[in-house]
C-alpha cells in the first residue's frame, strides 16, 4: 500500500479554518484511475525508470489533487466522499462502482480529477454530463437537462479558475465539451464516458492539463503545484455554491534562470518561460512572514506561500552562482498571485569565443563554401553586440541566428559562398555578454573556399513536365553530382497531386547513391498507382546535403502527367517474350567493352518477358552499340509508323531503328532516353525512300554527352507497326500556359496562348487553403509567407495547376 | 405483443450443479414508450415493471398481463431506485430539485389503479432509499427516519437498511446502528439491501467486492466481483460483472450466484453488454438492460 497523504494535509489545514460556508454542500471526488498499472499513465522522466512508482503517474497525480481538495472541503463545512485514498490497483474502480457512489452519495457535484495526454497541445478539457451547447444530436442515452446545465455550468466555473494558473504555459484557452458530443466525434463512442453515464448528479471530468508534456509532468510531481489545482477547484465549489469568497490568498511562482534556456531536450512550448532553464534548490524568502521556500529538484523551479492575508509582500529570491533578487508581491483575497520569477546569472569574466568554425588550420586549408560560421563563447552574449561586432570580408549577406541560450552564434549566409575565395572574419571587442563585460580584443580568422559551393542535379526522372509517366506504380531517380547524404532523403524528396496530397513511398524501394561515383543518387516506386491524365508533382527539398555537408540551395519542383503507355490497339510485330530475337552485334559497334541482350520477367509491360539490353561504353563519348534482329521478316515502308515500348536507364543515349532495303539503308531515330520508367516511343518513317520496301534489322544506341551515358540498361518490349502516329493526335489544350517567374519574389505571371483567357488564378497553401485570388493575369506574391505553394489558374477552355515556390 | 426470442438455446449448458437452473425462455421486451430503457424494477411477484432512461429521467410501467406500458412520472431521478408499494398498488419514487445549486429529493407515490399523484415527502437533503411499509413507505433523509402512509397506521417498522454517506446503516428495534463489516479504514458501501426475509444484507464494498452479511454485520457470504447486485430469492443474488477500461464499459454479463457458493449461472447471452438487473423469484424472471437501452426478460426454472 501507498504511503497516504491525510496526516501532511491535516497539518497544512489544521490552523486554517476561516469563515468560508460550504455547510452542507455535498461532493464527490473521484481521483480518476489508480494502482500503477496498465490502466494507468506513467510518463518517465529522468530520473525515474520506466514503472518507478516514485516517477510520475497520473493516478498518484490525481490522488494528491484529490486529498487536497478533500481536506480544503471538509475544512469549510463541505460533506465529502472520496472513492480512494490509497493507490492500489484494488482502487482503480469500475466506472459503474464510481457512478454510483456519486448517486447514493447525493452528491451535489461529482468531481472526476484527471489530467490529459496531448503533449504540447497543453490545454484544460473539461468534461460534462451531456452535449456541447450547440449538439441537437439526440443520443440513446443522456443526462437529464438539469443536470447536463448544471454539470456544464460547473465546468465552466472550474475551468476558467484553473485557466488562471500562470506556471503552467496554454497552447490555447480550456476546452468545455459535453461528453456524448465529443466522445461521439473523437473516438465514435455512442454514449460518451463511462463516468458520466448514468449519473444522477451534475458530473464533471476535469483533465486539468496535458501530463505528457515533460515540463507540466515535472511540475505535476511537485505537491504544491497539486495544492494549487485542488485550491482552484475549492475556489470554483465555494465560487459555484455562492458561499463567501476565501478571505486569504497565495503567492506562486517558478523560479528561472533569465536568459539561459533549459538544456533538455524535450519539447517546450514556444514563447513560453518554459524554454528558461529552472533552477533547482534556489531558495524563496518571504520576508514579512519570516518563510523560506526551496525550490525541488525536479526542474520546475515552484514555490508555493499558502494562506496568507491581504497585503504587499517582500520576497527575496537566491541560488547558487545567480545574483540575488528581491522584489514585491501583493497578495489578494480569494486569489492565486502568479509571478515568473526570473534570476540572473553571475558573469564575472569577460566573453572569449572558445570554438569557432570553419576552423582553417592556415588561410590556404580550403573550407565547404556551403559553410555556416559559428562561434562558441564563455558566457552567454548580448546579441545585438554580438552582431555589430561581426563582420565578413569579401561581403556577404546572411542572417544570424543564436543558439543554446546565446552562448552560440551562427551567420548563416544567403547563399553559399565564392568558390575559391580567402574570407577574413572579425569580431571585434566590442561584444559583450549579459552582466556588461566586454571582449579583451579582437576575434579574427580566415579560411578559403572550395571550388564547389551547392548541389547540383545531373539528370531526374521525371524531368519537369514530364508528360509519359507511366501510372503504374512508377519509380522516380534524381541524380546530383555528388554522393549523397541519405537521411535527409527519405523525407526530402516527396510527390504530390495537385491537391496537395503526399503519395505514399514503397520504402523497401528506397536506393540511395547507385550510380558511378563521385555522383549521387536517390530513387523509389511510388506505393500507389497513378491516375492517367492527372498532373502531379515532385518537390526536392532546399537543404539536402552531399557528404560533404554542400547542399541544395532551391527546392526543385518539377511538375509531370501521368499516363498510361501500354498501346494495345496497333499490329504487334515482335512480342520480346524469348531471347533469340536479338543479338549484340560486336562488328557494328563502336567503343564498347561489353553488351548483351537477355530475356527479363524483371520489368515487363505485356505477356511474362521483356528484352533487357545491356551495354557498356569504353569512354565518356563516341560510343555506339548495335543490336541485330535475328531473322528479321519486319517489312515496312516510308507511310509506316513504328512503336515500341521502352523502359528508359536515363542515359540520355539515343535510340535509332535500322532498316535496310536492297538499294538503301537508313537510321531512324526512335527516341532520346532521358527517363528511367516505362514509355512509348514511336517513329515516323517517312524519312525512308518512296515506294521502298525495307527490312528493319536492329536498334542502335549512340552514346551522348550526358552523365549515364557510359553505361545503361533498357528494357523493350511489344514492337508495334501501323499508319498514322498516335502522338500527332494527342491534344495538349493548355501546352503553351508557362509562369514565370518561378520561383517569384514579388509577383507570378501568365505567359498563355492567343484564344486563352485567364479567368482566375488562385494560390493555395499545400494544406489545401485558398491565399489569394485574381482575376487578372498576374497575382500578387509579395507580402505572401515564402515557401511553396499551388497556382491553379481557370482559363475559358480548362484548369492548369501547377506549384510555385515565392521566396522574397 | 410480438416478443422477440433472442435464444432458446441458451438453456442449453446452463444446468447447475447443485440446482438444475435453466433459462426456459430469453427474449427482448419491446417498448415503445421510449426509445431506450434502463434500470429495470421488478415488482416482487413479478407481474410489473418498472424502468427508466439512461439519465434516471422518467419513471414508465410495464405490466406483464396487459403488456401495456404507462409513464408514471416524467419528474428528474423519478426513475432512481423507485419501490413498489406492498400490495403493488402505488408506485413511490422520487423528484430531485435544486436550490443555489444544493440538491433536494422529495418522495412521491403514483396509484396504479387511479392514476392519482401525491406528494409523500417534501423536498429534502440526503434522501435516502425508501422502503414500502404499510400503504406507505419509510425513508431516511436530513439525519431523521421518515414513516409516510395513507391514513394512520399502527404497523410495526420494519427494518430499514440505508446507505448515509456511503455507510451502511441499520434501522431496527427503534435503534440505528452503523455496520463496519468490512476490516479497514475509509472503505465505502453501496448497493446495500436487505433480503426478502429481512434477516440478511446484501452489500458492494467499494474496491473490494460484493458481500453478504447479517444484521449485525457479520459477513456470511463472499460473492466476490459483482455489481448492482439485487436479491433473487434469501439464498440468491444476481448482479453483473462489468468490465471497463477506464473510459467506457467494454463488457458485462449477468450473473445468478448463490450465497452458498455453489450456484454461479451466467444469465445474460453473450451477445450483450448485460447491466443492472432485476428479479422476481416468484415469477421466475430475471431482467437486464443491455448498453444500448434493450430490456431483456430471462424465464428460468430452477429444481
């Protein structure tokens, strides 16, 4: 059994009665879950494991609350039940014992004491017995009127005293929700919480605050702070009941450090004194009183004056290695004075930098033009002295940024720096730190940049506007110019529709840097198969690094149409399902120091096989490589079209079709193999001599200058041969729409074909939220948050989308 | 009135080995009155019915002869552990109202035969329970044991159980006595009720389960996990075993459970989340309500 709380309470009450008249009033209190279990919620904080009863676990929090509020009660007169007084798992109650307590008690108000998991979403959620005021709804259950009124009135009361508790930062104001409304819409629960079912009395469930979010978790194992929630809701009983107002007050605070953040590396709340470091075992004086208050060692800096008359109060604040700070506090009746109570700590050398980067050994060790500079000091330093002390020869604009409680200090530039270039950097003595010393001298160093200063992409699938991507699950490669980082990978490079819906990744399909070195490379299969005619996009994030740390200076955006690029209605001449059909032919090529044609059910677009054609070039250009039909009885003449089915290796190589007469032979150019998916590649032959009959007699690959070009793998499969080509009947409607700039600083425009008239434009925030809107041919970005974003713009004859990135 | 067979398969395996128990017939009781129906008060011979909404809001009838169902009462709590009177001609129940925010029940009395409404007790603090007694009923409420009937009488008081601030008080001889029967500090009582030959208490101690004692109390049963437990006859109890997880009810089941140990009869199908029964041994009944509002009548026999 647990130790029990009464003997401390009645110790803290025992002096204190006051004139406060709650005779009579009837309360249950209810200390939700208990007996550290798995019904309960531990959090583990440092220095408690995993389960250490001593460690934070939300029935204990919840029991201690309880007591409190028990003891303060029954101090003034209340009649009180409480369903446990220990924490054991014997007194985690069925939710129907809990209920009906609260009824057999008759009880006039049912307190169920909880706190809430939601992290930084640190918020109060009061339940009541019933609905939300605007939830016509009519549930197979419900509290009657009177009772959800009177349940959703107390919640109100009890929410806006706990909402006054200042140690504790809000993400947002409380939250009143009836139980059947907001169980029904969070969890679909038709009948809403156990506890609050079937009650006869006004009932409400308090989660006073997210127990989950490490800094409130800390502060939940300090018992004053539990003191201070059950003394709001005492004050919201005898607020309720219209009894007389509580004649003493209370002085609370937390103690932090001034400038200093807490190192921890748990979430805080942004904007809030959460961020300030807590001090542990400062000591709290409250002169007047001759009271001394030291704080705990559980980083939550509170101290906690109780029962103390109206007045103004003196309070001197100390700890080890601040100076100390006396200041004034006025107490109130009836009220909780709040104070963040900040100190400062003593500086009493002059700041020095300690680390700096990058950090050149002599001015000709050549640095990553990439680079951030960085200082490292002593003390934590004023910023703006540190500031206007910096400066940076040859010129550069960037911004700086301050970190781990100013005692570091980056300037980032704007862009990467100058290849090849000595920077001198200074800071001069004229910076200083926050008790007003000043640097002894100067700071300088130099350092010169390397010949390359951001990432560069060689070749991508798709290319922007890209418009044969095939829709089955396609595989998308971007390759940059050196090897890349991969962490960054996974999350940086991602495809949307133009709704601004993420498509799923095949994770397993992730290759990372497989192609020759020094170049990088990063590809995957969608998870998901395409809609044909539907335009989407990928985006590569601005920030991606090389291993040596050089990164993308823009995020990319390349916008592509997906389609289906089977064509299944033409005369199929050669299906590729064996292996004999082709074969290298060694004599005819050129620069090649190996190839050869296998049958593969790797990659296929029809029947079982396709034909893999592998090959490898000697150098970087000159190359060509020849692979013969076997027996080839393709006769086709110079009204002819051919089609074939190509899975691209992005090499950038071109592919052109034999063909041979008994007079003639020509080469005629299939495709350029830019991508790396499956596509349909067809030829015109009307290159070829009138009223001639030719023999198509093999492919050939002609090396080009591009980075794969050295060595490649396709895949082909069903050669077609029919009349008119299908892609001269393709209509592309809104072809010649482009915008421009993009990325824009201050304005995008419309560039558009003759018969096309803008009808609106509207710019849309990937979340799906509408910016801004025109109804002119250009639209406005410059007051617009920088970031991407999607332009839709209505035409008289369609819809073009497309992402747009602002950066002002 | 078409009754709905849920299973009569049910009574097969569901034979005890001390007693032969079987659920001759199990079947939804369809009522049209309301849309759901909660807490089912079974008049002792078994011929009525009383029951209420989720929200003990409402007071209706159901008689089992007729089939017809009547609202007594649209009062708030009216449904609230209502009693029939002895000679099951009226009905009291009580009518919750609130002032600067503090709660009063007073005790009303419905006359089956004539419809007619009076208003037995006025509204007051801790209205406790109420027991028939005559044509009337007792009660205990503000610290004083109340005798309400129509006209005089000179009958003997009963004992009275009662639950004040979660402690089980016995009314008897002229005297109150409190009834620790459970070792230990602040353990808190409900569901206490006294059996039909007034010798015996039937009890939830919070946390720690259902028990029975005598009038002194002095345990005499251990019946473990068992809640709203109610008496079946002097020597059997049905209640339900619920089961949550610390937010909503996820399971329960009817249980007939005899004080000797030797009979322990789920009642409910499985098919149900099975709550808050009542019984009728004369009749031969057990009634549930499922979690969604359904009213189901089990027929037993038992040899």
């Amino acid at each position: 059994m647990k130790k029990i709380l009464l003997p401390i309470l009645l110790l803290v009450f025992s002096l204190n009665l006051i004139a406060q008249d709650l005779s009579g009033v009837r309360i249950y209190i209810n200390p939700g879950h208990g007996g550290y279990d798995a019904n309960d919620r531990n959090v583990v904080i440092p220095p408690f494991k995993s389960g250490d009863p001593n460690g934070f676990w939300e029935s204990s929090s919840n029991l201690h609350k309880g007591l409190y509020l028990k003891e303060m009660l029954d101090s003034h007169g209340a009649s009180t039940a409480i369903s446990r007084v220990t924490n054991t798992t014997e007194d985690d109650l069925p939710l129907s014992q809990i209920v009906r307590s609260g009824n057999e008690f008759n009880a006039d108000l049912l307190l169920s004491i909880h706190s809430n998991a939601g992290g930084l979403a640190n918020h109060i959620l009061m339940l009541y017995a019933g609905r939300d005021l605007n939830d016509t709804k009519i549930y197979p259950t419900q509290p009657s009127p009177e009772v959800e009124r009177k349940s959703r009135a107390i919640s109100e009361v009890i929410a806006k005293n706990l909402y006054m508790n200042k140690l504790t930062p809000w993400a947002h104001p409380y939250t009143l929700r009836g139980d059947k409304t907001a169980a029904s819409q969070w969890f679909g629960w038709p009948n809403g919480y156990g506890v609050l079912r079937g009650v006869t009395v006004p009932t409400v469930l308090s989660e006073g605050s997210m127990h989950d979010y490490i800094p409130e978790t800390y502060r939940l194992m300090n018992m004053d702070y539990k003191y201070l929630e059950a003394w709001n809701f005492f004050k919201s009983i005898a607020d309720y009941f219209k009894s007389e107002t509580i004649p003493h007050g209370i002085i609370a605070g937390s103690v932090r450090d001034k400038f200093i953040e807490n190192p921890a590396p748990y979430k805080k709340i942004s904007n809030s004194h959460d961020l300030f470091k807590p001090i542990n075992g400062a000591t709290v004086k409250l002169i007047e009183k001759d009271l001394t208050y030291t704080t705990d060692t559980l980083n939550n800096g509170i101290y906690v004056f109780k029962n103390l008359e109206p007045g103004e109060y003196t309070l001197e604040v100390s700890a080890k290695g601040y100076h100390s700070r006396t200041f004034k506090m006025t107490v109130e009746a009836n009220t909780i004075s709040y104070d963040d109570t900040r100190i400062n700590l003593i500086r009493n050398t002059p700041p020095e930098v300690v680390e700096y980067s990058p950090h050149a050994l002599t001015s000709d060790t050549v640095m990553l033009a990439s680079s951030t500079i960085k200082f490292k000091f002593n003390w934590d330093v004023d910023a703006e002295s540190a500031k206007q002390a910096f400066s940076i020869s040859p010129a550069v604009e960037g911004k700086f940024e301050f970190k781990e409680s100013n005692f570091v200090m980056e300037f980032i530039p704007n862009e990467p720096l100058d290849i090849s270039t000595v920077y001198t950097v200074v800071l001069d003595k004229t910076l200083k730190h926050f008790d007003g010393l000043s640097m002894e001298e100067d700071f300088t160093f130099q350092f010169k940049t390397t010949d390359r200063n951001r990432l560069r992409l060689l070749a991508s699938y798709p290319l922007d506007n890209e418009t044969n991507v095939d829709y089955k699950k396609p595989t998308f490669t971007f390759v940059f110019d050196k090897e890349l980082m991969t962490a960054e990978l996974i999350d940086g490079v991602q495809v949307y529709d133009m709704d601004g819906n993420m498509l799923k990744k095949n994770r397993r399909s992730l290759l990372h840097n497989k192609v020759p070195a020094p170049m990088g490379s990063t590809s995957f299969m969608l998870g998901e198969d395409l809609v044909p005619g539907k335009q989407y996009y990928v985006s590569i994030a601005k920030g991606i690094k090389d291993i040596d740390g050089v990164f993308l200076t823009d995020t990319l955006l390349f916008s592509f149409t997906a389609s289906d690029e089977r064509i299944t209605d033409k005369t199929v001449v050669e299906t590729y399902e064996t292996s004999d059909k082709l074969s290298y032919d060694e004599a005819q090529s050129v620069n090649v120091t190996k190839a050869s044609v296998t049958r593969s059910s790797a990659k296929k677009l029809f029947g079982s096989y396709s034909n893999n054609l592998k090959y490898t070039f000697s150098s970087s250009e000159g190359g060509s490589v020849v692979y013969k039909i076997v027996d080839s009885v393709f006769e086709a003449t110079n009204d002819s079209t051919v089609g074939l089915h190509i899975y691209g290796d992005m090499s950038g190589n071109e592919m052109y079709l034999l063909f041979e007469s008994e007079t003639d032979t020509k080469e005629v150019l299939l495709d350029s193999i830019h991508y790396g998916g499956w596509k349909f590649a067809e030829a015109d032959l009307s290159v070829l001599l009138p009223k001639t009959t030719y023999r198509l007699t093999g492919y050939k690959l002609v090396q080009r200058s591009a980075p794969l070009s050295e060595s490649g793998s396709i895949f082909i499969d069903n050669l077609l041969l029919y009349g008119e080509p299908i892609t001269s009947v393709i209509s592309h409607k809104l072809e010649d729409v482009t915008i421009y700039p993009n990325p824009a600083k201050d304005i995008i425009r419309v560039s558009k074909g003759p018969h096309q008239i803008v009808e609106e434009m509207q710019l849309y925030a990937l979340n799906g939220k509408l910016i801004r809107s025109s109804e002119y041919d250009y639209l406005l970005v410059d007051d617009i948050p920088v970031g991407t974003y999607l332009l839709k713009i209505r035409f008289n004859e369609g819809v073009y989308s497309t992402p747009v990135i602002v950066r002002h | 009135m078409k009754l709905k067979f849920i299973t009569l398969l049910l009574a097969i395996g569901l034979v005890a080995q001390a007693q032969n128990i079987q659920v001759k017939s199990q079947y939804e009781l369809p009522i049209n009155s309301t849309k759901t129906a909660f807490y089912p008060v079974l008049s002792e011979d078994g011929t009525m019915l009383l029951y209420s909404t989720e929200g003990y809001n409402g007071l209706y009838l159901y008689d089992f002869e007729t089939k017809e169902e009547k609202n007594i009462s649209s009062v708030q709590n009216s449904g609230y552990d209502p009693v029939f009177s002895n000679d099951n001609s009226k009905v009291f129940f009580r009518n919750t109202s609130y002032e600067r925010g503090r709660r009063f029940d007073a005790l009303e009395s419905y006359d089956l035969r004539t419809g007619r409404q009076a208003r037995m007790i006025k509204p007051q603090r801790n209205l406790r329970t109420a027991r028939s007694y005559h044509n009337g009923a007792i009660v205990q409420a503000n610290n004083r044991l109340y005798k309400t009937t129509f006209g005089r009488t000179k009958a003997a008081i009963p004992v009275y159980v009662s639950s004040e601030n979660l402690k089980i008080y016995v009314y008897s001889n002229g005297k109150r006595t409190e009834l620790k029967p459970i070792e230990g500090e602040n353990i808190n009582y409900i569901w206490a009720s006294l059996s039909p030959d007034n010798s015996k208490i039937l009890f939830t101690a919070v946390g720690k389960g259902t028990f029975v004692c005598d009038l002194k109390g002095k345990v005499i049963a251990k019946l473990g996990y068992l809640n709203a437990p109610v008496w079946y006859n002097d020597e059997m109890v049905v209640g339900m075993q619920d089961k949550d997880d610390g937010h909503v009810i996820t399971s329960s089941s009817v249980i007939l459970i005899s004080l000797d140990g030797k009979v322990k009869k789920q009642i409910s199908s499985d098919e149900h989340i099975a709550m808050y029964p009542s019984a009728s041994s004369k009749a031969g009944k057990i009634l549930y309500n499922t979690m969604d509002g359904k009213l189901v009548v089990s027929e037993l026999t038992i040899n």
